[in-house]
C-alpha cells in the first residue's frame, strides 16, 4: 500500500510539472509576441558606425564636465551610471543651480527607444545628446564653445582623428554627438526577464511569472511592450482618468509642445520600464516615490483598473525582473586643460 501512494503522489507531481511547465511554455511564446530579449552584443545604430575608438572618446564626453559652460556639469549629472542611468531627483538640477521641468529618464538601454525625451523631440540619442548641452537650464553651452574647448586639448583631437578618420577636420558638435550615441548604445542591461524570454524557465519566479501574466493581462503591455517595455509609442496620461495637477501639472502639455496639435496635449512617449524599480521617482513630473504606487495610478488612470494589493504586489515583482546587470563602468580619464581652454562662465551660484 505504501508503495501506491508513493507511485500515485509521483504521478500526480508529474502531471502537476507538466501542466506547469505547459503553462510557462506558453507564457513565454505569448511574452514573445509582445516583447523582445535585449541582444548579446552592441547594436547598429543608423549612419553611425561604431568602433572601440568612438566608443572611447564618447566616454570621455559623457564624464566630461567641462562640455557645460559652468564646468559644473556633465552628461552624468543627470543620467547617472551609479544610480540607474538617471538622478534619483524629482526634476534635475541644472546651470546656476536651476531646476528643469521634467524628470531626467534613464540612459540604460535608451538606444532602443523610437525616440527621445518625454515628448519625443530627438529621433535618436546623437540629436538627445544635442540638446541639454545647449538648454539654458541644464549645461547652458554652445556649440562653438564646446568645439573651442575640444580643440584646446591635443588629446581630445587625437581622439577624434582616430574615431572619424576619414574627415579632414573630424572635430565637430555633430561628431561630438555621434561619439556620445556610440558610447550610449554600449549601456545594455540584460535582465533576469531576458534570460527567461531566451529560455531560462528558473530566472523568474512564481511571483514574477503571475505579474507578468498580469501585465500582459491587464492591458499594461499594450502601451509598454517591444525590447524596452516602452520607448515605442505616444499616449495621453489619463487615457480613462487624468491624474490630478500634482502627478500631471496643468503647465506642462507634453508632446503638444513638439507638435502644436490639440491631440497631443498631455501626451507623452511611454516610458520604457527596463530597470524601472531603481530609477524612481517616477513619471514625467517625478512625484512619486513608489513602485507599487506609481503601477495602481497608471493602472486606474490608463486603464480604469482598481487592481488589488495582491495585484499590484505582483506586478511589482515582475517590474523587478527587469532590473538588469550593469556594464562595468570605469571612469575615464580626460585630457589635460591648456592656456588655450576656455574658462568657465556663467553665474554659478
């Protein structure tokens, strides 16, 4: 008798992880059609090739503060590799200590976005790379300034010949965002989720698996799906219910801004949720500190769900699946300052 039930009870384990495994097989052929594992190497970037060379002086760009006219202020400022690829801040902190309108997104895996900013101003990360340089509250440089100052550095000409060898005279601000993009598509963070799109039924767990049911079930990877859940498309904040002026304030309009057509007021490009649960606050205005909150806002304003605790909780752990592992990051060292590098300027205060 013993011996039946032993052979009865292995029996039903057997079906039980067969029908599990039946399940996840065909969860993951779902999440394919949905979502796609980051790649194993550096991907293509358009009219841009990328090479060790222009990787490297991309890198020294991106440390360097003195591409701001303060000599306060680098790309890593705001889109700090220590913390995520953003500022942990509401809104960043800019020239002369002044604040800027929107929270600073996440530089990791940005290569992949469509487009740039939460309005989608920048087709890609070499025209993104253009602009909080100039901004007035963010590096408050110019163009002529930073070529000035590259041309200044015999190393940083250098570095430049070797990256664009085929250019007569390679130091330029279009280069100089090129070589920053190159550098940028390097920032991939391969995820436990990735592992488990690729094969790998042990990288997430029981929890992790039903908020990824959840996720896809509740509507949420219609506007946060592709190889960054997210990045891809626009929409309203407030889709069935607009947040109140506290999460999404009444000034700022989003992509209306970028457009001018009515339809786009209070539009925003949706937010690519790689490596989201170390990247808060959230949302364009940053006003929220927690994940679990920011998902039943999203989900009661986008989707007119009251989703449960147990709901949210689950969802919040496949979030946390897409956390991914860092590229190792050292930090560069720049070429020397000459009598010919322009000082700071600007009122720093």
């Amino acid at each position: 008798m013993p011996k039946f039930n032993q052979t009865a009870a292995l029996a039903v384990s057997l079906v039980a992880m067969a029908s599990g495994a039946s399940a996840s097989a065909e969860l993951r052929e779902l999440a394919l059609d949905i979502f796609s594992p980051l790649p194993s190497t550096i991907p293509a970037v358009k009219d841009n090739p990328i090479t060790p060379e222009k990787i490297d002086l991309g890198k020294a760009l991106f440390f360097d503060p003195r591409m701001s006219a303060s000599g306060v202020f680098s790309c890593n400022s705001c889109h700090n590799l220590a913390t995520g690829g953003d500022d942990n801040m509401p809104v960043s902190i800019g020239h002369g200590w002044q604040k800027g309108p929107r929270n600073s997104p996440t530089v990791l895996n940005s290569v992949f976005n469509d487009a740039q900013f939460w309005d989608g101003r920048a087709a890609d990360l070499a025209e993104q790379a253009k602009g909080p340089v100039q901004a007035g509250v963010e590096m408050a440089n110019t163009p002529e300034n930073v070529i000035a100052t590259l041309n200044s550095m015999p190393q940083y000409v250098d570095w430049f010949r070797a990256s664009f060898p085929d250019e007569e005279d390679p130091v330029t601000f279009d280069n100089f965002a090129k070589a920053i993009e190159a550098y940028e598509a390097t920032l991939i963070t391969p995820s436990p989720f990735d592992a488990w799109l690729n094969g790998d039924d042990a990288a997430l767990s029981d929890i992790e698996l039903a908020g990824l049911e959840l996720f896809v079930d509740s509507g949420c990877a219609s506007c946060h799906g592709g190889i960054n859940l997210g990045g891809e498309g626009y929409y309203p904040f407030g889709l069935v219910e607009r947040p109140g002026a506290d999460i999404l304030p009444e000034g700022d309009k989003g992509r209306f801004t970028v457009t001018e057509t009515v339809d786009d007021e209070y539009v925003f490009r949706a937010s690519p949720l790689r490596n989201i649960a170390v990247t808060a606050p959230y949302f364009h205005s940053g006003v929220v500190w927690d994940l679990e909150t920011a998902v039943a806002v999203m989900a009661e304003s986008q989707l007119g769900a009251d989703l449960d605790d147990e709901d949210i909780t689950a969802i919040t752990a496949f979030l946390g699946s897409l956390t991914g592992e860092m590229p190792d990051v050292t930090y560069p060292v720049l070429p020397a300052e000459t009598a010919e590098t322009p000082r700071p300027t600007g009122e720093v205060k």
